[in-house]
C-alpha cells in the first residue's frame, strides 16, 4: 500500500498570505494525485487532479504540482473561504486502495 | 446539478449490520464508477469500497473485506454498502462520491456509530 505523508499537520497563515502545502508519496505516482478541500461539517470537495489540473469551479488561486513522490499545493493568496483541512490522495494504485494523506489544516494566524 | 444522498447510517451494537443508501441524481448514474469513504470522527478519510459501471469490478479496502458489500442498481440509480459484522473501528462518517481513483462529487455523508 502507497502511504502518502503531508506537511506541515497544520499551517498558520494570514489572510492574503501564500501557503504552501506538502504530500509525499512512499513510491512513485507519477502525476496520478488529487488534492481535497474539507470545510468543517461539510464533505470534502475535489479542488486538484493529475497533479496539476484544477476541477471545475476551483479558483485559479489554488494551484498543484510535482509528480513521482513530491507534490505541493499552493494557494496564492489566502482568502477566509479557504481555511480547511486539505488533504493529497494517491489513485496511481490498481488495484486499489486509493490512500489518502493524513490532512494539513490551514488556520488562520 | 449532480447530487449524491446517503441515508441509512445510525446507531449498531458491535456484530450487528447496517445498509447504506446512496442515492444519486443530476447524471447518467450507470455511465459512472463509484466509490465509498469513510471518516472516524476527528480523523482523516479512508477508501473503503469501489465498484465499476457494469458492477462486474468490485475492489474493498482490507479492514473491510469479507464483511461489507458493495452494490449498484442502476434502475434506482443508487448505490449501496452492505456492512456486516461491524466493530467499533467501524465507526465513522460514510460518504459516497462518484469516480474512480478521482473523486469527483461527494455526498454529505452519512454517520455510522458501533458501540454497545
């Protein structure tokens, strides 16, 4: 199984700020990575995948990259509506299981 | 607007069984695969179970294989998780979302306890 670790656990940021998320993968996904918004109470929401791709509806201030085993998520310019927990998961995997990251909370400082 | 509504969650005693009820609307359901995740409380999400178009492809996650069931009726366009001999460790919020691999919509989930 394809464990995938984020950091940090959680990130202070400032509104207006840019934070800088991470996801390792234990081996190579190559750009088969997805990243989740989860508000609190709420589902998660896929914003990022093949890496690098937004979904529909996600603002052009979130944006992924890497590939292999690296990848980062950044968010240019934090706006209230994005703090979460922010997870990475892995879909490199067949057949599964498809493993998620254990999450990054972004709060506010 | 695609929308997914899972139902049947609740209170278990340990051993005992639950089915839960995804129902889907806003697109063709049979031309999609889909998937089950779970959410302990406070924690992260788990894959749990996939299941393809046509149903004939079937994957679980190892802490649930050989007690929970995946299924679709593409008639209902709903989706279901038959779970059996539940823990404790089994406790958690079940959403369904559509996709393989990537999960693009999520329902709100639906909330499984399993205590005594």
């Amino acid at each position: 199984e394809i464990v995938m670790t984020q950091s940090p656990a959680t990130l202070s940021v400032s509104p207006g700020e840019r934070a800088t998320l991470s996801c390792r993968a234990s081996q190579s996904v190559k750009s088969s990575l997805a990243w989740y918004q989860q508000k609190a109470g709420q589902a998660p929401r896929l914003l990022i995948y093949g890496a690098s791709t937004r979904a529909t509806g996600t603002p052009g201030r979130f944006s992924g990259s890497g590939s292999g085993t690296e990848f980062t998520l950044t968010i240019g310019s934090l706006q209230s509506e994005d703090f979460a927990v922010y997870y990475c998961q892995q879909y490199n995997s067949w057949p599964p299981p498809w493993t998620f990251g254990q999450g990054t909370k972004v709060e506010i400082k | 607007q695609v929308q997914l509504v899972e139902s049947g969650g609740g209170l278990v005693k340990p051993g005992g069984s639950l089915r839960l009820s995804c129902a889907a609307s806003g697109f063709t359901f049979s031309d999609h695969f889909m998937s089950w995740i779970r959410q302990a409380p406070g924690k992260g999400l788990e894959w749990v179970a996939y299941i393809s178009r046509t149903g004939n492809s079937i994957y679980y996650a190892d802490s649930v294989r050989g007690r929970f069931t995946i299924s679709r009726d593409d008639a209902k366009n709903s989706l279901y998780l038959q779970m059996n001999s539940l823990r404790a460790d089994d406790t958690a919020v079940y959403y369904c979302a559509r996709g393989e691999g990537i999960l693009s919509y999520w329902g709100q989930g639906t909330l499984v306890i399993v205590s005594s």
